[in-house]
C-alpha cells in the first residue's frame, strides 16, 4: 500500500501523522493492536488518510458546545 502511493501523498501523509497524530499499542481480547489516532475538525483529513492507508473512522462527533467545531476521529 505505502510504495502505491505518490511522493506528495507519502509526504502529506508523514506531515499529518508527525503532526497530529497520537501512536499507541494495547490488547484487544487476545490480539495485540497498534493504534494511530488523528482527530480534525475538518472530516476530510481522516477520512483522506484512511483511502490511502485502511483503518476505520470511529467517531464523526458533533460540537460539545455552540462555540466549538465538529470533528472526526
């Protein structure tokens, strides 16, 4: 999948996960999992990095509060 994708992609894809991403690994039933979550009040960047990288979106939450911004994770 990674040697698929285009120069700009890959580096679109590093800028985003370097910057805001969050790395964490842990036990799902008797399967260990490597976890790499974004979250972004634009819904584009996540659903863009699962097209060129797989995974699943688990929340498109709406805002907390009037004066906050939706976003996706």
């Amino acid at each position: 999948m990674w040697s698929d994708l285009s120069d700009f992609d890959k580096g679109w894809v590093v800028g985003m996960l370097e910057g805001e991403a969050s790395f964490g690994a842990r036990k799902w039933g008797t399967a260990d999992e490597i976890c790499i979550q974004v979250s972004s009040t634009d819904p584009e960047t996540p659903l863009r990095l699962q097209r060129l990288l797989g995974g699943k979106i688990y929340s498109m939450s709406p805002p907390r509060k009037p004066n906050h911004s939706p976003y996706t994770r």
